[in-house]
C-alpha cells in the first residue's frame, strides 16, 4: 500500500538485523525515518525509554522480539501516549503492512505547514 508517513519518526524494535538497512530504507522512501532498538540484545532495556521518548510511533515483530522488550515497550508507549503496532513477522511486507494501519493526523501536519497568506 502506498503510504506518506509525514516525516515521522518510526522505532522498530527486534527484528533481524540483516534487514534493518532496507527497512531504513523502505521508510525513507515512505517520507519517515527509521531508528531501532535490538531489543535487548546489545541495546539494554534502559535505552528503550529514551529511544520510545524520540519515535512518533513504535512497531515491533512478535517473532524476533523478547517478550521482556515487547512488554515495556507497551508499558512505555502507553505511558507515553504512543501509538505502537505489534506485526506479525519481521519480514519487510509485516512492515509495511504495519505501518499502513498508523493514523497520523495529516490535516494538522499541513497546516502547520502552510505559510499564511498576507495581501
């Protein structure tokens, strides 16, 4: 699906790292920007606070993720009033898929935007 996520920025956490530069990549292409947490692997949970603090939004696969990481993430973005989106896999088409069903307020975002018009 085709999808503009408004220069937003998306946290994945988990996943495989293999894929990480063409997820960066396939959101760079949809107008966002991608950063990721490892979900515990090197990165350490501590770091999930402020690296939720920095996102607009936080998807994680249920796959490839821990279930410690995926439980604070959801504490963390609840706390935080962020929208996360568990996926199905951490394959690129979960990915997209998921970040399809994100609902960022456009409408605002333009007209933030726009530069009034003076006579």
């Amino acid at each position: 699906p085709k999808c503009n996520l408004l220069g937003k920025c998306i946290l994945y956490i988990g996943g495989r790292e293999s894929n990480i530069c063409r997820m960066c990549n396939l959101v760079n292409k949809m107008n966002g920007r991608l950063i990721h947490h490892d979900g515990g692997k090197e990165d350490s949970l501590i770091k999930l606070k402020g690296a939720i603090s920095s996102a607009d939004a936080v998807i994680f696969p249920v796959d490839c993720v821990s279930h410690s990481s995926a439980l604070e993430a959801k504490k963390l973005c609840k706390k935080m009033v962020k929208p996360f989106m568990p996926i199905r896999s951490s394959s690129l088409s979960s990915l997209v898929n998921g970040l399809a069903e994100f609902k960022f307020d456009d409408d605002k975002y333009s007209v933030a935007n726009e530069k009034p018009n003076k006579p």
